[in-house]
C-alpha cells in the first residue's frame, strides 16, 4: 500500500511542524534531560458510547439543554485545567475507533471496519465487505500499548477492550502489552452493570459468554455499579505503579455508558421525577438512568484526579479525555429535553452511533494536565493553557502518535509502520493549527438499526466541508459544517466542482490505504465507490 498520500505520513507532519509553529513545542521535547524527566503518567480516559453533548461541558458555541441536563462536574474540573477540542472525531462504531487508537492507523487502513466478537462471524446486518477484519487486532501487531510499556511504562488497561475476538490473542490486553488487565476481553458490553447481578454472569459466578464480564469476582453479590468497581481496581494500580516508583499509562476504559441502560444508583435520584432543566417535560425512566451512568463515569474521572493528587504525580500527570463514537440514539432511549425521539440525542447534530453523520462520529474532546504547574519541568516542556478552546479538528488515530510522543517512545515505531494520525502536540498548546487537515471515516457496513445514516458509507471532512457517499444507495452529499451543523442543506448539486475534488480525494486516499469496498447483498458483488458523474448526487435524506 502506498504510505505517503496527501496528509497521511507521521515523518512528513513532524517536519512540518519543526519547520514552522510546533518547532520550539517539539524541540522542547528533544531536549529532555536526565534532570528532566521525559514521561509523564498518561491517563487515557475513554467513554463508551458518550455522545458530544452527554455533559455539561459545551463542546459547541453555546450552551443547549443537553448541557444543563448532564451532571458532569470532574469534566468541568479537567476542562478548566486544560483544552477542550469542539471539532473532535471518532468513528461511527466502537471496535474501529479502539483499533485506530491503539495502531494510528485509519479503518481503512487496519480493516477493523465493523464491531468484532467471534473470529469468523460477520457482525453486519448485510452489505459488508467479504474479508474484513473479523479477528480484530492481534499480538504480533504494532500497538501503542507495546510500544510504551517497551519504553519502561507501566501500563494498564481498566475495563472494555474489545480488540480481538474471542479465542484470539487479540482477545487479552496482557497479550497487547498492558501489564495489568482489569475486566477487558472480547466482548463490547456488560451482560449487567449491577453487582448483585455478577456483572451479567452466572449466579454461581462462572462466566457467561459472551458478555459476562471477567476479573471481578471479589464484587459478585455487593451493591456496587461496574463503574464504581473498575474505578477501584484502577485506583489500586496506580498506587502500585507509583510505589514502583514507574511511569503509568492507565487505558481507563470505561463500559459505560453503553447499553444495558441500568442505573447508577448513587445518583439515578438526582434524575428521576424531575423535569428537564428550563424545561416542563418530565425525564423519562430511561433517561433517567442514562444520565446516571453518566454523572457515575464522571466520578470516576474525579476519584482518578484525586488519586493523583493525593500520591503527589498529579503535576506529572497528563489526562486526555474522549469517547469512542457518537452518543446512542437509534434505539434504547426515549424524550429529549427537546421534546424529541429517536436520532435526535445528539441534536443540534443529526443522528447517532453508526451514522455517516456528525451525531455518529463528533465527540468531546479535552486534554489537560491534571494539576496544572507551569513551572514543573513536563508541562514545560507541553504546557497547555487552563480554560482553552480550540476548533482544531482532530480524529482518534491522533493519540497513537501523540501519546507515543509525550511517553518518549515514537521514534520507536517500525519506518514500515505507517500512521495514519497526526501527532496533536502542537494543538494541544496552540502553537499551530491545520485546519484543513482531512479527516475519513469508512463504514462499508449495515450497522442495524435503520435511520438517518446508517447505510454503508465513507466520508471525508475538509476544512468546513463535509462529503458523505452511501454505498446503498449510490448517493453523494455535501455539507458546510460551519453554517449547517445539522447537515440539513445537502449542497452536492449546488458545488459540482467542490464535490467532485472532494469526491476524487476522498476515493483516491481511501484506495491508498487500501480500503475494502461492501458486496452488495442481492447481486453478491463488490460495490466500488462510484464518482459524482456516475452516482446520485440530489438525494434529500
């Protein structure tokens, strides 16, 4: 596969950004000392399923109801200490946004394309491509989890993993490089979140496949949520590392908030028999304990900055904080505070997890330091400004790179090891911006539930611009995200020469990376990405 196309290769973004903005950023870095220390503790803080607006920290422009709804003050806590992004991207489904992460490489690219459970099962609901990568991501891959623990990390992984299918090594963190795993395997989703409910295994506490989660027998039986559990074992680690006297990188992986929505019952009172805030319309039951486990994983967040705090590292602390794709809102939830249903959880943005569209793939974003010290010799070295907001758009295979660079251990990556993402640094500190830096997303998949979005798709982000090709049907459209957020104003038959050069970049990188195109399910061929001239291009969705 071709490794150098347009805004792809990890070499070519570095030296740019030595040339011009980033180079006293990246310089800094070069010039660590024994005197000063060159690895920070990395907590990566990820959320299942946590839509752009699951918070009451805005990721927009204004504040909306959502926001006045969510209880979330530890993210408020971390975003006053460091940088919220508000044009931040994962993909459309979970699986592909973890593998991305943990490689630097597009979907497109590793072929992880759709959500994984058994080595040889199609998890699409019909139009897939026919060999992607069902195994999911395997130990003898290079990951970023490897690749610090081999730069003298510590490393643990807390909670889902969902990397490789079950019965392959992919399956066990400890076989991906985390010296510690805590609950991860196969499975995407807890059978419950509930102690007393064995965390969905059986009542003698064998496990149940395939969601029964693992490693947490010592809470079988007690009152106490999963993410409370998780949040215990995680706790622990870090005090071993510490006393270790070792660097840690903590994957905090959070189950929730995906589905069963169960409540966290140490705050699902703060929520039921209300009214939304500013509003006369009741929050319904399930709302109610959605927005449970979601103040509960934001405790979490919170029990973790004290933990640092109390050990004395939170000054040598660095926190990023994301989810793996767009809020749910296909099925499984109910009333919004707007008086709406389905597809609407994430709105001003259209749709949901599995779409093409932003509600899919558009998440909250913010990296910080977690006690800020513009004196300490790492923030120094990244110092990141308390209370920033950037309209940096920025997508999940960044962290491979960016993370590997924080822990000193980039220059470690195989030269055969293409990476798709691009090392944030410099954005993280606002001493350069790209702007126009392309984006992809590629779902050649049927997801499931049928909506707005959720056919088998590819899409590109450029600058303000967005184009989306559906594969069923063969269909174009356009967006101008800055006027048109919603992507309600399909604008492919009003800028034909736009789409055409976004639609030509768009399938030229993706046969870069080797993308796989979906077999159509009635003539059980494959159905390439057609250009505009050949293909719909006025659909109204």
């Amino acid at each position: 596969m071709n490794t150098h196309h347009d805004g792809m290769n990890r070499r070519r973004f570095l030296a740019a950004c030595s040339a011009g903005l980033g180079a006293g950023l990246l310089s800094r870095f070069a010039a660590a000392t024994p005197e000063t220390p060159a690895q920070p503790n990395i907590i990566l803080f990820l959320v299942d399923d946590m839509g752009w607006q699951d918070t009451s920290v805005p990721f927009w422009t204004e504040e909306t109801l959502f926001n006045r709804h969510f209880r979330t003050p530890n993210m408020e806590r971390l975003a006053n200490r460091g940088i919220r992004f508000t044009n931040a991207y994962a993909h459309t489904v979970c699986s592909p946004t973890r593998t991305s992460l943990m490689t630097g490489w597009s979907p497109a690219r590793h072929r992880v394309t759709n959500w994984t459970l058994n080595p040889d099962e199609d998890t699409s609901r019909g139009w897939a491509p026919r060999d992607w990568n069902m195994r999911g991501l395997q130990a003898d891959e290079v990951n970023m989890a490897q690749l610090l623990q081999e730069a003298g990390y510590f490393t643990i992984h807390c909670g889902k993993a969902h990397w490789g299918a079950r019965g392959t090594s992919g399956e066990d963190p400890l076989r991906l490089g985390f010296d510690v795993n805590i609950a991860g395997h196969a499975g995407g989703a807890p059978g419950s979140y509930q102690g007393k409910d064995n965390f969905g295994n059986e009542e003698n506490g064998t496990r149940r496949l395939p969601w029964g989660v693992p490693g947490l027998e010592k809470y079988h039986g007690k009152d106490i949520d999963l993410s409370d559990a998780l949040t215990k074992e995680a706790l622990a680690a870090v005090d071993h590392a510490v006393a270790a006297e070792k660097p840690f990188y903590l994957y905090m992986s959070h189950y929730a908030v995906h589905t069963p929505i169960q409540p966290h019952n140490r705050f699902v009172d703060n929520y039921k028999g209300r009214t939304y805030p500013d509003t006369d319309i009741n929050i319904p039951p399930v709302e109610a304990r959605y927005a449970s486990m979601v103040e509960g994983m934001d405790a979490s967040l919170g029990a973790l900055l004290d933990k640092v705090e109390a050990l004395g590292v939170a000054e040598s602390t660095l926190v990023v904080f994301t989810s793996d794709n767009g809020g749910l809102s296909a099925h499984g939830r109910c009333t919004t505070p707007y008086n709406t249903g389905l597809n609407t959880h994430n709105r001003p943005l259209h749709a949901g997890k599995g779409s093409a569209y932003e509600g899919g793939t558009r998440v909250p974003f913010i990296a910080a330091w977690a006690k800020p010290a513009p004196t300490n010799a790492l923030q120094a070295q990244l110092p990141i400004k308390a209370q920033a907001v950037s309209a940096q758009p920025l997508i999940s295979e960044d962290l491979f790179p960016t993370l590997l660079g924080i822990g000193g251990a980039l220059d470690q990556v195989p030269i055969t090891h293409t990476v798709d993402g691009y090392d944030l640094r410099p954005y993280f500190t606002q001493e350069a911006s790209d702007m126009e830096r392309p984006l992809y997303f590629h779902y050649p998949h049927t997801w499931g539930p049928e909506g707005p979005g959720y056919e088998p798709h590819s899409a590109m982000r450029l600058g303000d611009w967005k184009v989306i090709y559906f594969y069923q049907p063969q269909r174009w459209e356009l967006y101008n995200l800055a006027d048109d957020i919603g992507e309600s104003h399909n604008r492919a038959a009003e800028e034909p020469e736009r789409l055409a050069q976004m639609a030509q970049k768009l399938r030229r990188d993706l046969v870069n990376m080797g993308a796989q195109w979906p077999v159509n399910d009635e003539t059980d061929e494959e159905s390439p990405m057609r250009l505009p001239q050949d293909a719909v291009i006025n659909a109204i969705h």
